[in-house]
C-alpha cells in the first residue's frame, strides 16, 4: 500500500505511468538516445528558468511526440521570467485538445517551493479543461487562491461522465470551489480530495460548502474522500462522523490539517470506521491517549491506520497555534 501523499512534491509516477520530463532544446538536461514510448509515459512539460514561455514549450511538445497517442500530461511551470497567470496555458491546451484522443490524466501546475510557493501560483478557471476533455479520468490540480490578486483558482459546476479522480492540492482553496465540486454531476468519480488550507490564502471553505460531499447522494461511485490539510479539521471530523458517505468509502483522509482529541474523539464514538482498508489522520494534534485508541482500531479491526506522532502543540498556550502542513 502507498503512504498516501501529505506534501506538495514532484511525482514519479502518474496514472500509474512513469513521469518523464521533455528535455527542452539547448537546456542542461541531456537528451536521452530515443525517446520512451509516447504512450508508456506521463509526459511533462517544464519551462524551467531560462525557458521561451510555454507556447514554445508546447508547441516542440507536439513536434516532439505523436499527440494522439498520449495518455497523461503533467504541466510544470509555465512562465518565462516572472510569474503569470495558468490561464494562456490551459486555452493552449484545451484548443488542442482533438489532438488528444488518449489523453485520460492531467496534471496542472507540478511545481515545488523551491520553483514557486503554493500560494503564489496564478490560477485561472479550470472548468474548460473538463469539458474539452470528455474522456478525461484523472485530474490533479495544485495551487488555489492567495487573497492577493484576481487569478484565483475558479471551477463552475460541470457534468462529466468519465471523470474517476479529481484532487486539489492548495494551500488556500477558496470556498466556492467546493461548493462547485459539490454541484458538479461527476458519476464516475471514485475518488475526491480536497486540501483546504489556510484562511490566509483564501481558504475560506466552511463544513456547511462541504454537505453535498459528504451525503452519500452526490457521488454513488465514490470510494475514497480526502478533506484535509485543513484548519478547521476538528469541526470537519465531527461532520463525518455522522456523514451518510463514509458507509460507501474504503478510505478515508483526514490528514494534514489540525485535527486535535475534539475532533479524533468525535470519529471514535462516531458511526464505525472498521470497513475502512485505511484512515489517514497523519499530521495531527491527537494527544497520546486518542492515538492510542486510533491505533487500537487498527490492531483490532484490521484497519490500517496512517498516524504519525502529534505536532507539537501546548493546548493551554494560546498563543500556540495549530498549524495546517500546507498553506503558503
């Protein structure tokens, strides 16, 4: 079984396809002697510093290697100099999209602290990617809303009939974005995870934009649900206790966020938790009793539970805050 993830990071591996990043030309990274089949790799795309910008990115892409038998994408970073908006890369791709009848996973905005902070990334809307690509299965979204400027992640309510899997990865994800989820028809959706983040960096998502998540109704095939890395993780927990939903998941995250004995005890004399292959509570504020009871579900009802030690935290402090393990 894979640790779930639990940072923002560089993937090796998506839709179960290793990554290979396009060597640019005239740029350090030597050029392999052929190229690895175009269908057997999730291709990225990089403008690194000294790159020409991403319309010249793409457009070596598509002389590179046959389009049409692509089957996952992952967009790094896109600008040439100082940071811009993901809008120009998202119509590039979305115009081109005939030219991608394979494609079933993408990736937008791959990129790490030491490239751009989470909460710097200029977003845009999304919800053209889904409908250009009807076929699409995975989507994997990172950055959200910084509160700073106007290119904030947006995502308009969507049907989509092949959609499997869909993460937002945020440091910051601002409240009508899940409300969006929430109203989209997604009836293929297996599984759904949403990293919250920080008030400071627009993520304002409350439990009441999260009901239609978590009623059960909204997305029959789901299996596995991540609200997570969330600074009100106690009052989620308390949610899902109750929540109609966890009936049908095999998994569930609540992990990353600031989830304290309020909320672990809420889970724990909550409706059972013992049909979960695993619970991922990693990150947390448990004190040493609530996570021994956590780790006795695992011993006793064959659950594996994710459960690191507690962050350190002084509940009688109060100026010792909790923390969400990603935000800016």
């Amino acid at each position: 079984m894979t640790t779930p993830i639990t940072d923002i990071e560089h993937p090796c591996s998506f839709h179960d396809l290793p990554v290979f990043t396009l060597p640019e030309p005239g740029d350090d990274r030597p050029w392999p002697a052929t190229l690895p089949s175009v269908d057997g790799m999730a291709w990225r795309l990089d403008c690194g510093w000294d790159g020409h910008g991403f319309a010249a990115t793409w457009q070596h892409f598509l002389k590179t290697v046959d389009p049409a038998q692509v089957r996952a994408l992952v967009i790094g970073p896109w600008w040439d100099g100082e940071y811009s908006s993901l809008a120009p890369v998202v119509e590039l791709i979305t115009s081109d999209a005939a030219r991608f009848p394979a494609l079933r996973a993408l990736f937008l905005a791959d990129v790490v602290g030491e490239e751009c902070e989470v909460s710097w990334l200029r977003m845009c809307d999304i919800t053209p990617v889904l409908r250009a690509f009807p076929l699409l299965e995975e989507l994997v979204v990172r950055g959200g809303g910084s509160g700073l400027d106007a290119d904030s992640l947006e995502l308009h309510p969507v049907r989509h009939e092949a959609l499997k899997s869909l993460r937002f990865e945020s440091g910051g994800l601002p409240g009508h974005v899940v409300r969006a989820v929430g109203a989209s028809e997604l009836p293929a959706l297996e599984r759904l995870e949403l990293w919250f983040g920080s008030q400071w960096y627009a993520g304002d998502a409350t439990v009441a934009d999260m009901a239609p998540l978590l009623s059960g109704g909204t997305f029959p095939r789901l299996r596995h649900l991540g609200l997570q890395n969330s600074e009100i993780q106690d009052e989620i927990a308390v949610a899902v206790a109750s929540a109609p939903v966890v009936a049908q998941l095999e998994s569930l995250a609540l992990s990353m966020g600031t989830l304290s004995d309020a909320g672990g005890l809420a889970l724990l004399g909550g409706q059972p938790l013992t049909h979960l292959g695993y619970l991922d509570l990693q990150h947390h504020y448990l004190g040493d009793e609530v996570m021994e009871r956590f780790k006795g579900l695992g011993e006793r009802d064959d659950v594996h539970v994710y459960l690191d030690g507690a962050d350190d935290w002084d509940p009688d402090d109060e100026d010792d805050a909790r923390y969400v393990a990603v935000s800016e």
